[in-house]
C-alpha cells in the first residue's frame, strides 16, 4: 500500500509494519514486520514499478521478533544486508532473552493480535544468523540515507531512521499509532517496553526532527510531524 511517494507498506493492515522506500530505483526495507509478510513482498515492490532485484537492504529499527519478521530468510535467499543498532545485535540473534516489560493489557485487543501473530507466522520467527551494525548519528549508505536517531528505552538499541528526502520519521517502536495489547489508537509508547521511563525520555531526541510523516511499527503513519506526535505521546503517557 502507498503510504506517501517513494514509501510502501507491506501488506493491506498496520497491525505490525513493514516499510519500502525507493530513492533512485533502488529500495531500502525498514524493519520485517513477521515472517508471513514475505510472500507480499514482490507484489509491494511492484507496485511502486521495483523488483527484488532492486532491495539493496533491510534496516531493522530494533531487534523485537515483530521487527526482524522476514529478515532472515530474505537474508539467505536473496543476499540482501540486514542492519540493526550494535545494542540490539544480541536480540535480533536471539541471542539474549526480550528485555519486554508487560505493560496493561485488552482481551480483545490481544485476541486480535494474537490471532493476525497466528496467521502471519509471529510465534516462530527465525532469528538472525548475520546482521551488520550501526551506530548513533549514523547516515546509513542505503537507499534514501537513512540518518539514525538512538531512541533507547523499548529495547536498548532501539532507533529512529530520519529519512529528510522524503519527508519521514521511521520510529520503530518509540512510538506507536496503534497499541497491540490495548487497541488505543494515536500516537504513544509503544507496549513490550523495557525501560518506560527511558522511553519517554528519548520521546525529545524526536521532537526536534523536522518530518512531516511519523511511520510507527504498528499503527497507521501520522502526517502531523514529528513535534505534534511527540507532544501527544506525552499526553498520553500523563493519562
Ligand atoms: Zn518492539
């Protein structure tokens, strides 16, 4: 689905996200979204007139399974370079246990997320075998340049990708438009945070980011910038 010029989402929903971005007929994939959404991939990348051929890499935002989703498999059976922040490294290889906090909780809302996990293959996600790793300030030599914010708190190298030539703020999980567990809607932390209070403090290396489209990793993109997201974010953390 289009989100924006040069900006696809795989698959019909935003209940966990998987990005596209083209810059000069060349792709760069932000975060995997769940293995399941692999076989959508092609017809995405087709809509916006690209093939596989034309993926360059896959930039996880953090290393949560509903992140590195298709990740792996894409790794071993195209090639492509898959790149998460060197703090999230260990997790993104399964290497360490999900620092995750439960957070509160909806039946409903859990009952649906539970189910999409089911059908899109969430509950067993190949962790990877190889992933490269950047740092903090980083402008990423993929397509689109990608320049990386550190956003700690959710996981401990969680990060934002400020991509300026399209206007957008890929935030991963610093923030979401839609809460798994709740069902809330709107800008706010994200659940399955480790360290809310850090979280929240990360929320001002964003407010500043000139960007008019915030892309969340579950949720819908916000297109009021990336000051207003954050403002809300805190408003709803205050409850
Ligand atoms: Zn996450």
């Amino acid at each position: 689905m289009q989100l924006a010029p040069r900006i696809h989402r795989v698959g019909p929903d935003a209940i966990v996200n998987s990005y596209l971005v083209e810059e000069s007929g060349e792709v760069t994939i932000i975060d995997a979204g769940a293995p399941g959404l692999w076989k959508l991939v092609p017809t995405e990348l087709a809509a916006m007139g690209r093939s596989l051929e034309d993926v360059r890499a896959i930039v996880l935002t953090h290393g949560h399974t509903d992140h590195v989703g298709y990740a792996e498999r894409a790794r071993k059976e195209r090639g492509w370079r898959v790149m998460v922040h060197e703090a999230d490294e260990a997790l993104a290889k399964g290497e360490v246990p999900n620092p995750a906090k439960q957070g509160t909780m909806r039946p409903g809302a859990m009952a649906s997320f539970m189910w999409w996990a089911l059908r899109h293959g969430l509950l067993r996600v190949p962790s990877l075998t190889e992933v490269a790793t950047y740092g903090d300030g980083a402008t990423l030599d993929v397509p689109g340049a990608p320049r990386v914010v550190l956003v700690p708190g959710h996981t401990p190298g969680s990060a934002a990708l400020h991509v300026p030539t399209h206007d957008a703020l890929f935030v991963g999980d610093a923030m979401a438009t839609y809460a798994v567990t709740t069902g809330q809607r709107g800008p706010g932390i994200a659940p399955f945070c480790a360290d809310r209070e850090r979280a929240l403090a990360s929320l001002a290396r964003l407010e500043p980011l000139d960007a008019r489209l915030v892309l969340p990793g579950h949720g819908d993109p916000f297109t009021g910038g990336a000051a207003e997201a954050v403002r809300l974010a805190r408003e709803a953390a205050a409850g």
